[in-house]
C-alpha cells in the first residue's frame, strides 16, 4: 500500500477453492511471507480472513506485536478492497462508502488479527 510500496512477487501454494488459498510472497528487501486468505460461510454471505507471517528477511525479526498493528491495517483496506469487488461496487461510489462504515461497525480489522494470531 502506497507509499510503502515494493516490487514483490507472489505464487500460490496451495488451493481450495472456495474455501482456502495459500501464498508465498517474496518482497525483498524485506523478505518473504506466507499469506492464507480463509472463506467460511456466514448466512447469506460469507467471512473472510486473512492471515500472514514473515518466514524469512529482515521482516521476520519485527517483533509480532508491532507486525500486528502494521498488518491488520494493510489487511483491513485489502479486506475492504476485495468486498468492494465481490460486490461490483466502486470505492468512490456512495454505496461503497455506507458499506465501508458497515463494515467498521462489524470490526473486520479485528477479526483479522486475532485470526493471525492462532
């Protein structure tokens, strides 16, 4: 997310749609990190959670409490980003913005960091 941002790549390492995917991103200088995005039905819709660790560079030696704060913000816009997708709306759009202040109310952010931390 701008204005950190890094020319990276990222491969799948696992995936089973449409319940899990697995990916291994190489950002360096920063290192590499293993990210699983989780789709779990809920209701009519479902939830989705994000989860990320470093596994090697200098990212990994950031102390997880001070990874959390960082993650669960990049996270949370990526989370919000991809409902903006799944549902055909635009972010600048005024169904956008009310389904953004929906979706703080549910704390999305928090579901995604307390996932990461199991």
């Amino acid at each position: 997310m701008w204005p950190a941002v890094i020319n990276d790549t990222t491969s799948s390492a696992s995936w089973d749609p449409p319940h899990q995917m697995v990916m291994i991103a190489r950002g360096w200088p920063l290192g590499e990190a293993r990210g699983t995005i989780e789709v779990k039905p809920r209701g009519d819709g479902c939830v989705v959670r994000i989860r990320e660790e470093a596994t090697s560079g200098p990212a990994a030696l950031v102390p997880r409490p001070l990874a959390d704060v960082l993650l669960r913000w990049r996270n949370a816009d990526t989370l919000h980003r991809l409902a903006y997708l799944a549902e055909g709306l635009q972010p600048e759009s005024e169904d956008a913005t009310a389904h953004r202040e929906d979706a703080e109310t549910v704390d999305e952010t928090a579901e995604v960091t307390a996932e990461r931390r199991q």
